[in-house]
C-alpha cells in the first residue's frame, strides 16, 4: 500500500528553499530559452527592474515570459504589492496592467475556452485534454486560471516552484500525490507514466499552452484600437428575472480604448425597466471590462466582462453584481448601423388556441409607421393589426391558427429578422429546475453569504412525445411556485429546518453562519435539501407539474485567494487596494470558479 509522504519539517523547508530558487531567478537576468517580448513600458523598467531585471534585449525575467487576462495580470501586481513591499499609484498600476494585457494578453480564441474564469460563472467545468493534469489544478483552484494563462516551459516549472513556497501545502494536496509504481500497468496494457504529477503538468501546460502560438501571432499583428461609439441593441437574459431588451449607447471616456456608457432596459415579463451609466476600458482590442450603476454609485453596481467581435459590431458576455458574482445577466449588444434590428419578442412561446393575442416586438432602429404588412411572424401566425409602434418597440395582435404546426419561428420586421424568436407549442409537457445542482454558503455574520438562483424551464416534448429528445421544443422560463423539501441524506435528517429558505423569485437565501445553538450539537446550518418548482397545468385540470434540483449548503468561502478579481477599469477599481474585501467576494473553489492568484 502506497503510503502519502508525511509533512516534515525538513520537506517543508525544502519545498520553501526549491521555491526560493524561483524568486532568485526573477532576480537574476531574464530567461533565454525561448524569445521573450521586450518590456517597453517606463513604469514596469523603472519599479520592476529590482527584482526582474532586464537583459540586453530588453526582456524581464518572469514577466517577458508569460501572457495572461487583464484579471491575471492584476492578480501578480496585487501579489508584489502585498507581499513585497512594491508601491504604486492607481494610475501607475491601471498603465502596467494595460500595457502588459496589450502587448502580452490573449487572442480571442485562446480565452474562449475559459472565458468562464473571467466572467464569473458558477459552472461544472470539466477539462478533457488530461483529466489527470486537471484533477492536480484544481484542488486549490479553477482550471479556467490555468488555460487562461500562457509560459515558456521554464515559466511553468518556475510556477509551479512559487507555489510550493508560498502555498507549501500544495506538495501534499496536489503535487506529491504517488503516481503508479513500476509494476501497475497503465491503461490498454501500456507502460504506467511513473512521473511525479508535478512533473506531468509542467510536460503537458508547457506543450497545450506554450508562450507563442499562431492564434496570438495572427491577433498582435492585426489588433487595433476598437471603435465602439454609437448605439447598440441590448438582449439579455437574468436567472429569476427573464429575457431584457433596451440599447445602450457609447462614447468616448477620454483615453484610448476607454469608454462611457448609459445604458436603458426593460424586463418585459414584469414591465421593470432599468438605467445604468458607466464606464469601461478595453484590453488586447477586444476584452471589455467595465462597472456599471443606477442611479448612483451605491445602486446596483454591477461589473462587466465582454468580448467585443472582430467585426466591432457584436459584443457579447455577462455582467454582475461585483458583491455577489453569482447574480448576474447574460448580454448580447449589436451594434446599430442604420439598418433596424430585431431584438426579441415577448411572449417567445405561444400555445395553440385562445383566440387573439398581444406579442411585443423589441429591437431598435424600427421605422415610423410600421403596418402589419410589414411583419412576417412566420406560417399559421396573422398579424390582425399595430396596437402601437416606436423606434424600439412594436405592439402587434395576433392569432394562431388552430392548425399551426408546432415549432420555432423566424420573425421578420422591414429588412430585420430574428431567428427562431417565436415558438410555437400545443402545451407544456414537463418543466426543468436550472442549474440541476446547485450550491449555496451560509454567511451574513462574520463571512459574506452565497446565494443561489434557480429558474423554471418549460419544455414541448415535441412530435415524437418523448422527453429530452432531439425534437423537443424550450419554451423559455415560467412561472411556477417555489418550495423546498428534505433531502434524505442521514437518519432523521432535518436539514430544512436550519438552511435557509426560497423566494417565488427562485432566489434561496441561506441562513447565517457560525454554529447554531438550536441545532443539535451545534452544528452548522448547513446540509442537503430538494429544490422544488410547481406548475399548475390550469386549463385542463390536470396534475401539476413538478420538478427539482439538488442544493448543497455548505460552509462559508473561509479562504479568498482571489487576488485578480476586481479589474481596473476606467471606472477605477483599485489595483493597489485590499483585494479580500467584500467587494471582490468570489463564490466557491469548485471546478468553475475561485481560486489561488499565479
């Protein structure tokens, strides 16, 4: 049997000492096994130099060597702030971290397989390409805050060395983990790989993500300052709340690649519309990153991560709460060049029978007396007439014909369509809790909560009648009543009773932390309990329809290692700020989120 290495204090020094030779060697002069990029930027040379200093071509030692999200850059200026003593002014820190996300960030296509890093989402990532490499990734952090990163092989031993000095728990949670021995065949019969996990990842990472690549040859070369000013057509979607539509308009904000915005929506499925005005700075020509308010700034801010397309007429990410990542919206902007664009519609689904009906058209760019000519909603739809019509928004009603044939429908407005912006349907046959799993924290006395938000989705179950086939039909979110039941996961499991509760939003709120003296033996108030959404089926007596998740709720996010969480934008996030308060709180190291800074 296989024993785990015991944590010695001889092999914690020398785990300290090994790491030690990584800081030596940011001292020393810049590595030469492959061409690393000159360090051009005044500031960088001039606060830098002391510990990375450059060599003849001008490369730093560490830095020249690595490439990385406007969020990875400000994690490792935080890490000298805190740690070594480097002192910088808010703007000094803004200019390094833009200069080195320009001339040493990632093209497009290499950050879309981690986009979910920097967008904060709540996700179950998994990464195929060696589960083996992951599994050792991810005991500390996401695998998003790795492939979101590109080194010299030497930069990733160099890494994972200043890890074991300033993490040296990671040599017994994830680097030293006995592999195979000689004797235990590999898989298909094949020769075990008897290498040191460590040693594994550095072979993998420095092959998978090396420093230079085509795709950041072919961006650098091309790369531009964006041009963003004018009007665009906003669609989004908000977990809880439904389908937005508005626009938001950009100017300049007074330096290149900086941004203003104001932003006008409407929520259709309850009428609420929202103004939001910010300001938002642009790294590597095309990673947005903004913070946005209401009314004022303590009013909803929310920050914002995009991706601006190479064409600079579509941008496309998520915004949310800077508090609570975990709240957010998911956005689409197109940008509005003359032509009107079509939106959404509202409702999006439509059930066969009940005679006329009201669709919203939402959009911009509409022309002025628009007739129902005008509008093709696609077979067995008829426009009966405009109820009323603006630049934005058309008012149509409508019958189905009884006959309609089931499925998604196209709608066109003068020279504008939208795929598939209509569905058809002859009813709901099963609805979907979403996420299927979901994960919550106790807080809200020492350590900050974390909340989890759950929607209801109806499905058609399409010609053949059976569900989660190819034909089945989304109908989109619905309305349903909220509960919670026990998960039976022990003997007399009581769990309900102390975790929180749900809001008919699908909002769980959990309860406080810290021990509970009216639980027994002061236990926690966490556990395990059955999200429940309920639809009544109202129109033919029959049984309502039920589904549910499962939720865990666990313990506090005890230790934030997320130093790269809050971005500098124009809007001005501090870099040289505490990066562990309140504001830059980050839901859990699962597979999707969290995480220690490189």
């Amino acid at each position: 049997m296989v024993q785990r290495p015991r944590l010695t204090r001889t092999r914690l020094f020398a785990a300290i000492f090994l790491a030690a030779g990584a800081f030596v060697a940011a001292g020393a002069a810049a590595q030469s096994d492959e061409a690393g990029f000159p360090i051009e930027h005044e500031t960088i040379r001039a606060r830098c130099a002391a510990c990375h200093l450059p060599d003849s071509d001008g490369r730093m030692s560490r830095i020249s060597f690595e490439r990385k999200t406007p969020e990875g850059w400000q994690g490792s200026l935080q890490r000298m702030i805190s740690l070594n003593g480097v002192t910088l002014a808010p703007e000094e820190a803004r200019e390094i971290v833009k200069y080195l996300s320009d001339q040493q960030g990632l093209a497009p296509e290499e950050l879309r397989p981690g986009l979910f890093e920097v967008e904060k989402r709540m996700i179950d990532h998994r990464y195929l390409a060696d589960t083996d490499v992951e599994f050792t990734c991810i005991q500390c952090h996401s695998m998003g805050r790795v492939i979101t990163q590109r080194r010299t092989r030497e930069e990733w031993e160099l890494l994972m060395s200043t890890h074991r000095g300033y993490y040296p728990l990671a040599d017994f949670q994830a680097f030293l983990r006995m592999g195979p021995t000689p004797d235990q065949p590999g898989p298909d019969g094949e020769p075990p790989d008897t290498r040191q996990p460590m040693e594994r990842a550095v072979d993998h990472l420095s092959e998978v993500f090396p420093l230079h690549t085509p795709e950041w040859a072919a961006w650098s070369a091309t790369m531009r300052p964006p041009r963003l000013e004018g009007t665009w057509v906003l669609s989004g979607h908000q977990p809880g709340r439904g389908a937005l539509y508005g626009t938001v308009t950009m100017g300049g904000g007074g330096e290149q690649d900086a941004f203003v915005t104001r932003a006008s929506y409407t929520f259709p499925a309850n009428g609420e519309t929202v103004t939001r005005r910010g300001r938002g700075l642009v790294y590597t020509g095309y990673q947005w990153r903004g913070r946005s308010f209401e009314s004022d700034e303590a009013d909803g801010a929310m920050r914002e991560v995009m991706v601006v397309e190479r064409d600079m007429n579509e941008i496309s990410g998520r915004w949310f709460r800077g508090d609570y990542d975990e709240i957010g919206v998911d956005v689409r902007l197109t940008r509005l060049t003359g032509s009107p664009v079509v939106a959404g519609v509202h409702p999006r689904a439509l059930q066969l029978g009940g005679g006329e009906r009201e669709l919203r058209i939402f959009g911009a760019g509409f022309a002025d007396g628009v007739g129902p000519g005008d509008v093709d909603l696609g077979p067995g739809m008829t426009v009966n007439r405009v109820v009323s019509a603006s630049s934005e928004e058309i008012v149509l009603n409508v019958t189905l014909a009884p006959d309609a044939v089931p499925g998604g429908r196209d709608v066109f407005v003068g020279g504008a369509s939208l795929a598939g912006a209509v569905v058809v349907h002859d009813g709901i046959d099963r609805i979907q809790v979403l996420p299927r799993t979901g994960m919550a924290r106790v807080g809200g006395i020492v350590f900050p909560k974390g909340y989890q938000q759950f929607e209801a989705v109806a499905f058609d179950d399409g010609p053949d009648g059976r569900p989660s086939s190819d034909d089945d039909l989304e109908l989109g979110p619905v309305e349903v009543d909220w509960s919670l039941e026990e998960y039976a996961a022990t003997f007399d499991d009581n769990d309900i009773d102390f975790v929180g509760s749900i809001d008919q939003r699908g909002l769980f709120v959990p309860a406080a932390d810290g021990p509970n003296p009216d639980r027994d033996r002061n236990r926690n108030n966490v556990g395990d309990v059955w999200v429940v959404a309920t639809l009544a089926q109202d129109d033919n007596g029959d049984r309502p329809l039920r589904a549910r998740a499962h939720l865990v709720v666990t313990v506090p996010l005890y230790l934030l290692f997320d130093a790269g969480a809050n971005v500098s934008t124009g809007a001005s996030p501090d870099p040289a700020a505490s990066p562990n308060g309140r504001g830059s709180r980050t839901p859990g190291a699962n597979p999707g989120m969290g995480g220690s800074p490189k």
